[in-house]
C-alpha cells in the first residue's frame, strides 16, 4: 500500500483548456468515483501517475501563477477517487496507533523503573541505619563506597531500559571495603593506633655458637691457638689412613681394592695440602715478626708476594726431608718441568726428538 505521500504527488495540478469541459469531466468523474467505490487501489495509483507524467510534461513546457496552480489542486482533488482517499486515511490512523503504542510501552518502562529505583533507595536507607554502629568499626568509607556502587548500578538500569526485566541483586551480598578489586583497600580515620613507639631499633641477637663464641672462649683459639687445640683431628686422619691400608692387603676382589686406594690417596692429598699451607702460613708469619723489627728501626717494610712466599716454603719443605725423599721429589719435580716444556715444543720438534 502506498504512503499518503505518494498520493499526494499523484494528484499533482492538470493543464485544462476548457473550463467547461473541465467541469463536465468532473461532475462524471465524481459519478463514476460515487458508482465505483468499492474498486481496487491498482487501477486508482495508474491513473494517478499517469496524471502526474502528464502535468510534469505540461508544467515544463509553460509555467503557472499561484492562484492558478491552487485553483488546478482544487480540481484535481476532487476527481480523486472515494476508494483512494479511504485507504490514504487507513494508513495515517494505522501510523497513529503504532506511535501511540510504542509511548504507551515507554511509558509503562519508564513507570517500572522509577519503581525499581525508589525500592533500591528504601533498601539502602534500612542497610545504613542496621550498620550504624558497626561504622566506626569498618570505617565511613566503606559504607559511601557501597552506595556509590549502588547509585551507579541503578543509573545504568535507567539508562538501558532492555536490563529493565533483570532480576534483583541478592540482599544478603557483603559489603564491599572499596570501589573495585584495583582499587586500594579503605581505613577508617577512627583506627586507633598504638601509642608505643619504637624509638630505637635494638638489633636482634644472632644465635651463635658458644664454642667459637669470642666472648666465651676469650683468648682460648686465637691465631695458632685454635690449629693446637684441633690437632687431634689430624692424628685421628693418620689413624684412619693406617687402617684403610691394613684393610687394602687383606682385600681379594678388584673393586675393593681400586675404592680403597682412591679413599687413601684423597685422604693423603688433603693432609698433604693442609701441611703446604700451614708452611706457608709459618714462612709468612716469620716474615711478618722480621718486617715489624725492621720498621721499629725505621725501615720500610717488604711485602712478600706469592711466588717468593711459595719458594721459601718449599726451601723449608727441603729442610724438613731426608735426602732419599729429597731425591724422589727431585726427580719427580724433573719429570713434570720436562712434560710441561714437551706440550710447549712444536709439533715437529718432537717427532724429531
């Protein structure tokens, strides 16, 4: 069915020569409109357009004064048809009706939210004056926030009339100590704080062993004191070795014999280790007692450094030995300086070799 706009445009003004021809026309057209009221709009929009192409072909070739132009509306109007004009009528009451509709449906939401939002009011008025005296516990901040977020969910329920039908939070939700999970926790202004206060900070005591304890033990392990004191360790390893060696002669399988040498050999390795040190550690404290003379009679004093600190200690080491164990030694020492300087050699001075 057309809009009524659309009819309007068919009834556009017609060029008439004869006025009255025009008015003859007229009378049997609104005859044959009375006679044939019951026909069908098909053949009412053809006539209509076809007048329309025919006062565009005749509105360009000539114009109109206004007073004319109003006079041809009049006439054209009324060879329109009964039929025409009802259903033009039908279709602005069925416009109507549907914008009437759609206001009575705005307004029956608009009414269920003012509802809504006058019940979520009342609820926050009876939650505050419940909660009154657990204020001062929790803090003022937390109930503002809780009707901050009540406000602002009740402003989007106003605002998007769809949620309108949602049903309602739940009443016994707990409240909330801030505004949302990013947000900083709230504290009362009214939180008593204790009234100590720590002026100074006493260091806390660190658990310490009394048997290393310089104030307990005093001047009982310093310096060489404490190597004397735990000697015994080193007569209990020599122990031990004597009687790992006694096991290895009496040893029958493989296996039990290459464990034995291996736990000899580091055992010995360590007290070897322990008794180049304890040199060093001599030869040094020997020097020390020589520079400290020298410079109470105004000397400068020397301070070793590691390769002469370890020759002395071996001059010592020789000392101490007997000449077969000073050979071997010689000769081992000879044997491992040839190996090094071998590695050093060029690949083809030792084939020559």
């Amino acid at each position: 069915m057309a809009p009524p706009r659309a009819w309007e445009k068919n009834v556009k003004p017609q060029r008439i020569a004869d006025d009255d021809a025009g008015d003859s026309d007229d009378m049997s057209a609104a005859g044959d409109g009375v006679d044939d009221g019951d026909r069908q709009d098909g053949d009412d929009s053809a006539s209509g357009s076809e007048v329309y192409e025919d006062a565009r072909s005749e509105l360009g070739d000539e114009e109109e004064s206004p007073s004319e132009a109003e006079e041809n509306v009049q006439d054209q109007m009324s060879s329109v048809s009964f039929g025409a004009l009802k259903q033009a009528q039908d279709t602005l009451l069925r416009k109507r009706k549907r914008g009437s509709d759609a206001d009575e449906e705005q307004e029956d939401k608009l009414n269920a939210l003012r509802k809504r939002l006058k019940e979520l009011k009342g609820r926050n008025g009876d939650m505050q004056q419940s909660k009154g005296a657990v204020q001062g516990k929790n803090g003022p901040k937390a109930t503002t926030a809780k009707v901050t977020q009540d406000e602002a969910t009740s402003n989007d329920e106003y605002d998007d009339p769809s949620d309108s039908d949602s049903a309602p939070s739940e009443e016994g939700a707990p409240t909330l100590s801030r505004s949302s999970k990013h947000a900083p926790a709230a504290q009362s202004t009214r939180y008593q704080v204790s009234r100590k206060r720590n002026v100074v900070d006493v260091p806390k005591r660190v658990v310490r062993d009394p048997r290393f304890d310089a104030l307990q033990q005093r001047h009982s392990h310093t310096g060489n004191n404490s190597e004397k004191a735990y000697s015994f360790l080193r007569d209990y390893q020599k122990s031990e070795i004597s009687e790992l060696r006694a096991a290895l002669k009496k040893a029958k399988s493989e296996e039990d014999k290459v464990t034995l040498r291996r736990k000899i050999n580091s055992m010995e390795n360590r007290l070897k280790s322990k008794e180049s040190k304890e040199r060093q550690q001599e030869v040094l404290r020997k020097h020390r007692k020589e520079e400290r003379e020298k410079v109470q009679q105004g000397k400068t004093p020397y301070f070793l450094k590691k390769k002469d600190l370890k020759e002395q200690a071996l001059v010592e080491k020789f000392k101490g030995m007997k000449s077969k164990d000073r050979a071997k030694l010689v000769e081992k020492r000879k044997k491992k300086e040839g190996q090094k300087e071998r590695k050093k050699m060029p690949e083809m001075s030792r084939r020559a070799g």
